[in-house]
C-alpha cells in the first residue's frame, strides 16, 4: 500500500543552510524524523526520479506557462539495486491542489511498460493491489497519449518529518538538486555533468492535507520564509536550455516522415 496521500497542498520556500539547521530543530518539536532519514548522513536519505516528457516537452511548458490544471509523469525510486521497487507515479496539479496517483512496479519490467506493454499485475509489487494496478494503468494512459518518452534524471537529498504513521502533515528539506536528460529506461543513480539547480539553496516544503496547521505559520513568520516556486524538473531545462534534453524523435514521427 502506497504511504502518499491522495491530495494535498504543498507550499515550498527557498532557505539557507544556516536557516535549515534552525527550522529542523524547530519542526522536530512537532513531528518525527522519516524512518528513512534515520541513521543517515544529514538525516537525508537519496530521492531519485525519472521524468517522462513529449518530443515537444510540452508537461515542461505546462509548468512554465503556469497552467492551472497540469500534471507530471515521472518514475520514483531510490537505489539502483536491480530488485527495488519503482513507483509510476502522476502528480498533477488542479488550481492551488496537488493530486497524487501511486502504483509500485518490478523494477525489471519498467523497460516494458515504457514501451508500451500493457501493465499486468504480474509487474506489481503487490499483485493484489487494485490501487497500485489502476495507478499504473492511468500513467500508461497518460503516458501514450502524450507519446511521453523518458527526458531527464533528477536526484536530490531529503531530509522528511511527518506525524507517526500518519503524513497528513509533513515537512521536507531538500538538498543538492541534480539534473541530467536520461532518455533510457534505465534507473541511473549518478549522471555525467548534471545541473545543480537550486546551487546550495535548501528547498523547503510545507505539506499538508486539510487545514494549514498553526505551527507552520509560525514557522513562516520566525524564518522569515518566502512562498517561491521550485520545479526540479523544469528548472534544470531553464538553466540549460531546451536543446540539452534534445529527446529523441518518436517512433511513430519517424515512419511518418
């Protein structure tokens, strides 16, 4: 069972490492260290993704044009052990609400289903699961509609507090974000010259579920936080440019030509 909610807010902000320091010290009165974080450097476990994009990026300008009603498709993962789970995961946006959709997959028949083989529960990491095998049969939707083809690797470090067993509220800090256009099936952990978007800026997100708790306002107002955007995956193109993803063209555009 997927531990991501279903719909939430999230509010991001830019920070300094020195102010990161006073924010974790302030969150951890509130909530707890992510099990993941614990024993790791920084209280940071490794976060990588893989975005998926048109020949014409067109979830990237979706992101750039500020479109209300938009989403990503993008493969979740952590390690580039061969027997890991990846999770097909959609995040769209609707106005001012994020929208998540989660389905865990065999990290050996990801080349698969990329190309187009229709998802079987086989390829589940819980065969039983309806939610993971609908999540993973509506980002193939997605995915072929829009002729989305993998575009870039994106990998950061998170440091994650949430309520025990329970992330209706949850505060991340991320680091060190890293981005490098990917167009294999491959789930790559290091990239050859990546772009490093946010330089030392730490990324903070406020995320919650119903109602914005007290705390965080408080916290906006001791750390002087201000609300900003920080796309990992558009950011990383803005700085380089379009022509460094360069995906390649489509199967289908290439017998039409």
């Amino acid at each position: 069972m997927s531990r991501m909610q279903e719909q939430r807010y999230e509010l991001k902000y830019w920070i300094h490492e020195h102010t990161a320091a006073r924010v974790r010290d302030y969150v951890q009165q509130h909530l707890l260290l992510d099990p993941f974080g614990v024993n790791q450097p920084n209280l940071s476990y490794p976060v990588h993704s893989l975005y998926l994009d048109s020949h014409g990026l067109d979830t990237y300008w979706h992101t750039i044009n500020g479109n209300k009603n938009r989403f990503k498709l993008r493969l979740r993962y952590y390690d580039d052990r061969p027997n890991s789970p990846v999770f097909f995961e959609i995040k769209r946006r609707m106005n001012n609400i994020i929208l998540k959709e989660r389905g865990g997959v065999k990290k050996r028949f990801v080349p698969h289903l990329l190309a187009g083989q229709l998802t079987e529960r086989e390829h589940l990491l819980s065969p039983n699961s309806d939610e993971d095998y609908l999540a993973a049969q509506h980002f193939q939707e997605l995915m072929l509609k829009l002729n989305a083809q993998p575009a870039m690797h994106v990998a950061y470090l998170r440091e994650a507090y949430e309520k025990e067993g329970d992330n209706s509220v949850r505060v991340t800090m991320d680091r060190q974000v890293l981005t490098a256009p990917n167009h294999e099936p491959t789930m790559r952990v290091t990239s050859e010259n990546p772009c490093n978007v946010f330089g030392p800026t730490v990324i903070l997100e406020l995320k919650f579920t119903d109602r914005f708790p007290n705390w965080f306002t408080d916290l906006v107002q001791t750390f002087d936080c201000v609300l900003t955007g920080a796309a990992k995956y558009a950011g990383g193109i803005e700085q380089k440019g379009e022509d460094w993803v360069k995906l390649p063209m489509p199967k289908w555009l290439k017998e039409a030509a």
